[in-house]
C-alpha cells in the first residue's frame, strides 16, 4: 500500500538537473511559457515548499489533477486529440512545467513532454508573434473576455516590446532536441 501510495505522489527517482540540459532549449521552454509565467508568476527553476503547493493546488483546481497519475493522463490526452493546436500544446508544456513544481514529474519527463509539445508547435506556427496571437485567440474561445485573458493579452503586449523579452533570447524556429 505504501508503495502504490508513493508511486501515485512521487515521481522516479531521476538525477538529471537543469545543468545537464542545453540552456537554449530551457531558454526556448522558458519563452514558450512566457505569458503563462508573467500572468500566473511561475518559475521553474524554484524548488521550494510553496511553489509545490501552489503547483499542486493549481493543477487540481485548473485541471483536475491531483495526483500523478491524473497529471499523466492530462498531458496524454492533450497530446492525442488534437497534435496540431498551439493551444493544446502550449498547455501540454504547461502541464508538465508545473508538474514538475508540484513533484508529480522528473525534469526529464517534463523536458520530454516540453520537447515533444514544442516541436508540434513550430510545426504549427511560424514565430513567437504567431504563437503568442493563436494563444490568445483560444484563450478567447475557451474563456471568453476573462480577466485572465485581459491579463494574458497585456502580457503579451509586454513580452513583445520589452527589449530584454525572453521571446528575443532565442530563436523560434530553433530545432528543439533532447540531449540528455
């Protein structure tokens, strides 16, 4: 029972860290997420008590899922419905960014799912512009004129014309692969 308890909170043990990974592709994930992390303040590299709980919180409110398993099944899903929507993958990478916050993912799971979900994306779409306006333009669609979606429109606004912009660190189109 212990065990079956254990796998359904905590994820494998895993020794991957962020040193082992190409600082582009985490700059890439990093852009990609942008509106999501200026709107809702998430950081991925944090790991602390709070941000675990916030993630977790988030994840059963947003999503509900509570435990592993049901984040698992979440990403799963988003990624075979519809392979081709920047909004389904967008939220897949979101998904497994914050997963990995609340402890339910290794970084290597959420890294895979990121690479994957990316690479779908730029198939997608051409540029940070064109992803962030078919972003919005769900958002739109699934909330309608929500506060959150005024909050995500001014922070695109914002991610667009600052000059220090994680959209301007890294290329779009850059080829996304895993090297760990």
């Amino acid at each position: 029972m212990e065990v079956q308890i254990q796998q359904e909170i905590c994820p494998p043990p895993d020794s991957l860290t962020f040193a082992d990974v190409d600082s582009k592709l985490l700059r890439w994930i990093e852009a990609e997420q942008a509106i999501v992390k200026v709107v809702n303040g998430w950081d991925c590299h944090k790991d602390d008590v709070q941000k675990q709980r916030k993630g977790r919180r988030y994840l059963l409110e947003k999503h509900e899922a509570g435990s592993r398993p049901q984040l698992i099944d979440q990403i799963m899903s988003l990624g075979s419905l519809s392979p081709n929507s920047v909004w389904d993958m967008s939220k897949a990478i979101e998904l497994a960014t914050i997963g990995y916050l609340a402890g339910y993912l290794t970084l290597r799971e959420a890294l895979n799912v990121s690479v994957t979900a990316g690479q779908r994306i730029q198939k997608c779409t051409s540029s940070w512009e064109n992803m962030g306006m078919d972003y919005l333009r769900y958002l739109k669609t699934f909330e309608g004129n929500s506060e959150r979606l005024r909050a995500s429109e001014a922070a695109f606004e914002q991610l667009r014309n600052s000059s220090d912009s994680p959209y301007k660190a890294v290329p779009f189109e850059m080829k996304l692969k895993k090297t760990w």
